[in-house]
C-alpha cells in the first residue's frame, strides 16, 4: 500500500530539470534547434518527397492495373482455347 502511495506522489526529475526526457529524441533538445537555426542552413524541400509520394502511388495503381489486364487476357485466351476443342 506505501508503496502505491509513493508512486502515485511521486513527482519525476524531469519537472525539476534533473533528468533528460527520453521521449522525446535530439530535435526536442533547445540546443540542437539553435544550431540549426544558427547554421543557415537551406530548408528541406518538401515538394520533392511529394512528388516522390505521388510517384510511387502512380506506380503502383499502373503495376495493380497492368496485374488486372494480365489476367483478363490469360482469362479471355484461355477461353478461346477452351472453345476450340
């Protein structure tokens, strides 16, 4: 029971600023984004990861569209053969 209590009031090193947040990864730390507001370095263009994006969601609709009409013919020339004999 002391030891729900203890854990229920217990009050982590993070709110004291003792202890790093593990959570959250280096872009949290307000020292990495000062260097890199610091280092002027260009913005990432998000417009090529977009494309890209887009891309392989256009491929991927042709292949699952070329899959379709490949099986359709194999379809329709097995058919035809079927119909010979």
């Amino acid at each position: 029971m002391l030891r729900a209590l203890k854990n229920l009031f217990h009050r982590p090193a993070l709110r004291f600023g003792l202890a790093r947040d593990r959570r959250h990864g280096r872009l949290r730390d307000p020292r990495f984004v000062s260097f890199v507001a610091q280092s002027n370095r260009k913005s990432l263009n998000t417009d090529l990861r977009d494309v890209v994006l887009r891309g392989r969601v256009f491929f991927r609709k042709v292949l699952i569209t070329a899959v379709i009409l490949g099986v359709a013919w194999v379809a329709i020339e097995s058919a035809q053969a079927l119909s010979v004999f």
